[in-house]
C-alpha cells in the first residue's frame, strides 16, 4: 500500500452532507441517529428517504411511533 502524508489523505475527502434522524420511544426518552446517506423523496409534501437497519434501536422506536423527524 501506497503511503501519503496527512495533507494530501485529507485533500481526497469531499464535502457530504449528513442528516440527523430523532425519535422517541413509549417513555419520551429521545433517541438520536446520525445519517450519512439520504435523498430527496418529495417536493410536496417535502421529504426525505432514509435508510436503517431493522437491528438499529432507532428502526426499533420508529415503528412503534410511526413518526420522525
């Protein structure tokens, strides 16, 4: 493997943007997520499409609220 000095391995990275997924469980203790794939799904009504894991807690709290933001 190729050896490069940290300067040059941080000029590879390219800006991304990251979404933050929140939701609650029964007990309205908040659970936060942080994603680093999404896109647009909907123009109106504005929204987006994400993607969990079923195993993840925050899939878990998501189905039984039904709603996050």
């Amino acid at each position: 493997m190729k050896e490069i000095d940290g300067k040059d391995a941080f000029s590879k990275f390219k800006p991304e943007w990251i979404g933050f997924v929140l939701s609650v469980g029964k007990n309205n203790k908040p659970n936060g997520m942080v994603v680093a794939r999404f896109m647009k799904a909907s123009r109106s009504p504005p929204m987006l499409a994400i993607s969990i894991g079923k195993e993840s807690n925050t899939y878990k709290l998501i189905k039984q609220s039904k709603e996050f933001v």
